[in-house]
C-alpha cells in the first residue's frame, strides 16, 4: 500500500515528486488547470511514498479524468527549480501515451478533482498558452515541438533527419527558475 505524497515543506520552500502524462491526439496535446489558477499544465499529481511512478500517474489520470490509460512510456525527466510565493523544487517523470482508439476526445470530465478543467491545445500554437511554471514550459515546448509534433506515427523517431535518437539533455533558464531535463525516445 502506497504512502503519503512524496513532497515536504521546509523553512522557505517545498519540494515535490511529481508523475505527469504528455497524451497526444491529432497534432494536440491535452492540458489541465483549475479554476482560478490563470495556467495550464500537464494532467497528473504527485506521487506516493511506495508507488511506482506508473501506477500513480494511472491513479492520477484516473482521478482527474475518470478513464484508465495504457502505460505510457518514459519520456522526459524533469528538475524545475522556480520561485512561486516560495522556492519550489520539483522533480517530474513525464510519460508519453496517445488518446485511446474509441475514446472521444471531448470525453474530459468523469474525473472527482473538483475544478479541474482539461483542454486539447493545437501543438503548434503552444507558444501562445500560459503554461507555468516558466522555466517548465520552456523545456516542455522545446521537447514537444521536437518530439511530438514532428511525429507521423505517434511515439518513436520524431526528430526530423534523426533515426534512433537515443538521449538528448539540455538546460533552459527564465527569469522566474531553472528547469534541467533528460529526454530520450526511440
């Protein structure tokens, strides 16, 4: 049985573990805010002490969206450092997973997180979505826009010129925080 969230604050700020899905469908990608927030991000949450970082992103898009998912596969590794009201330090796993065949893509409200909201955001317009934190959404754009829109055949080879990419690590820095990731597909 699973734990508690594996996050904790300390004096001046908190620190997070966090499973996220970048589920594609038709040249979009889903994204989720709450209300009041003003941002969007990727649906997922934070995972438990004792989970595998699968089975709480299922746990999670379960919860949020009220479907199963299939496993998706590792995708990107994530460290966002960034100020909020307070230093935040986050580390996600993002897993790639494609919509399900049979699903209808508007079928985004079974979920219990109350005020959550879901949306499909055209890839190549993500430049214009309020996506926060900053620095997240930076190397987030970067990795998409490399990596999935590039893509005819959904997970695999997405780098246009480049067959069987197997790793690729960059850093990106904003005015609001530090974000540092590891992507790799195949």
């Amino acid at each position: 049985m699973a734990g508690h969230d594996i996050s904790w604050n300390a004096p001046g700020g908190t620190f997070n573990l966090r499973v996220a899905a970048v589920i594609s469908h038709d040249q979009k990608v889903l994204l989720c805010t709450v209300d009041g927030l003003g941002y969007w991000f990727l649906p997922g949450g934070r995972v438990r002490f004792g989970e595998p970082a699968q089975r709480a992103l299922s746990r999670e898009l379960a919860e949020e969206l009220g479907h199963q998912f299939p496993a998706g596969r590792l995708a990107l590794v994530l460290e966002n450092i960034y100020w909020d009201s307070s230093l935040q330090h986050e580390v996600g796993f993002y897993y790639r997973l494609a919509w399900p065949p049979g699903l209808a893509d508007s079928d985004l409200d079974r979920g219990t997180e109350p005020g959550h909201r879901f949306q499909w955001a055209a890839i190549s317009e993500l430049g214009s979505v309020p996506l926060s934190p900053l620095a997240w959404s930076l190397s987030f754009r970067t990795w998409v826009m490399t990596s999935v829109m590039y893509s005819s055949t959904g997970p695999g080879p997405a780098v246009p010129g480049r067959k069987g990419c197997s790793a690729r690590s960059w850093d990106r820095h904003a005015h609001r925080g530090h974000a540092r990731g590891v992507m790799s597909w195949s």
